[in-house]
C-alpha cells in the first residue's frame, strides 16, 4: 500500500497503548479524531478524506455507503466493539473493505452493567440516590433477585455470561436464541413464549433487521405484572414506544436501558421514576476497555498486514 495512515475514531481511545508503536515501527503513520465524542457522518467521512485513511479503529460513528464511496483508499474498518449496526456492511462488501469487531472483549464488563441495572432497578438504588440527594430521607421497598425467573433473549457471549451471574444469586434462567441450543437451561420457543414465563427480561442481542423491535408490544404484554426489562444490547432492539405505554399502564415494576435508537438520548423515559437510565457504557469498565482496543489494532494490523501480503502475490 502507497498510503500509510490510519485513523482512531472511536472516542476515549488510550493513545499509549504499545501496540500503536507496532504500527509506527512499520511505517504507518497514527492519527485520531479530536472531537472526544461520537462523530457525525461528515466529520468521520472529511476526517478519512483529508488524511487518505487506509484502515481505522472505529466506534459507532455512521459509516455509510457515502463515506466509502468518498473515501476510496480506506481497506479496513475494525470496530472497537461487537456491533456492526453502525456500519453498512454490504456497502463495505461491495467495495471489498474489510470488517472486524472484537467479540470477546466486551463480555465481562455489558454482562456486569447488566447484572448491576437488574439489582439497580429491584432494590430502586437510583431512586433513593435521587430522593436523598433532594433531601428526601426514606427507604423505599424493593425486590429479591433470589427466585427470580430471568429471560435471556440472546445466549451468545454476554447472555451466558448474565445467566451465570444471576444464577449465583439464586434465579431461574429461560432463554431465547434460534441460533443457540444449550441443555442448561430451558429454551423458550420465541420472545413472546419467553416473556410470559419471566419476571425479568435482558436482551442480549445484535441489531439487525431480524431483531429490530422484537422486544415489541405482543412481549410487552405478554410479560406478568411487576416484571421488569433490561436492555443493554442496542437500543433498536426494544420497541420504546410499547415500554413506555407499560410503564404508564402501571404493569412493569422498572426497567433500565443503557443503549437507546437516538443518542445522546433525551427522550420520554427521562420521566419516569422507575427507570435507570446509563450513557451507553457497558463496555467502559477499564480492564474491559483496554482489552477491547488492543484486540481492535490487533485485528487492523493483522488485516493490514494480510492486504499487504495479497497485493504482493
């Protein structure tokens, strides 16, 4: 390759980390994105465009069939993250860009978050937090997590991982996955069969047109009375709309969202008193977040490296 730039986009990146000098040391030249926060479609496409990126670490910045089209040199995106809901991966295809996430590293961390949103919700942590720091001292009563029903729609790497977490707190665990059969716990038959034999429901899922919504109203209301809904996967997965219209039918006891469809988010569930709401961190405990990044150059460097190899044959 005649062009010998990449490009870190996603936010929060720890520039020391050494395997940035593995790039320097073969001649690639490093730069990053100075907003700090997620970038729009023309601040990631000029940003490309002004230094001929060739790969990039990305974060969930949208990368459009434009921005590829406008930036013909750039062969390799490597998310810094599972989801590729950002990325428009046929476009990519079609161009013959590579794309690679890192799968495994994010696990520990959304699957804690989860665990902590679930106790959060139950044990109305964030109310009490709320009322004290107004000046209001008073216990509010809350729910055990022991003997629980907790449905899991998604068993790949977080789902196991959160049943796991909330079995050693003495819940039950029913699943849903077509793609995921395990004989160590009951598998529900769809989102709507799920939802009717829980009382609390996490989402564990990519973003893709088959799981747009499937949280939608049908497993709303399939859900018992006093129930409550996670979802730290993506926010296009749950229908909001049909949340909200049981929040305000009175038949879920909370619910907890780290990821929204909009964000920064500044929609309707702001208003209630029983919903936790987190600023899409489930990734960002530190250990989590360093292993992410390293796995993410890695990943670009290897493509790089294997582009190299092919253009020489």
């Amino acid at each position: 390759m005649d062009q010998r730039t990449i490009a870190i986009t996603t936010s929060n990146f720890d520039m020391t980390n050494p395997l940035l000098d593995n790039f320097r040391a073969q001649g690639w030249d490093v730069i990053r994105s100075e907003y700090g926060r997620r970038l729009t479609e023309d601040e990631v496409s000029d940003l490309l465009a002004d230094h001929g990126i060739v790969g990039m670490v990305a974060g969930v910045e949208p990368l459009t069939d434009d921005v590829f089209a406008a930036n013909p040199a750039l062969r390799v995106v490597s998310r810094c993250g599972t989801g590729f809901d950002s990325v428009d991966r046929n476009a990519a295809d079609k161009r013959g860009i590579v794309c690679v996430n890192t799968p495994n590293a994010p696990a520990a961390a959304v699957s804690e978050l989860t665990l902590g949103l679930i106790l959060s919700v139950l044990r109305r942590i964030a109310e009490v937090d709320r009322n004290l720091r107004g000046g209001e001292w008073k216990a509010l009563m809350g729910s055990l997590l022991a003997k629980r029903t907790v449905g899991i729609i998604g068993m790949g790497r977080v789902g196991r991982r959160v049943a796991d977490l909330v079995g050693a707190f003495g819940a039950d665990v029913i699943y849903y996955d077509p793609h995921v059969a395990t004989a160590e716990y009951d598998r529900a038959s769809s989102p709507e069969d799920l939802a009717s034999r829980v009382n609390v429901l996490t989402v564990h899922i990519p973003l893709t047109e088959t799981t747009r919504n499937i949280v939608d109203a049908a497993v709303m209301n399939a859900l018992p009375d006093r129930a409550i809904l996670i979802n730290a996967a993506r926010g296009g997965v749950v229908d909001e709309a049909a949340v909200i219209a049981a929040l305000k039918a009175g038949r879920l006891e909370g619910a907890a969202f780290d990821v929204f469809e909009q964000e920064p988010y500044d929609g309707p569930l702001r208003d209630f008193d029983n919903v936790v709401l987190t600023t899409h961190m489930g990734s960002y405990a530190r250990e989590a977040r360093q292993l992410m990044e390293s796995e993410a150059l890695q990943n670009l460097l290897n493509a790089l490296l294997e582009l190299d190899s092919e253009g020489e044959r």
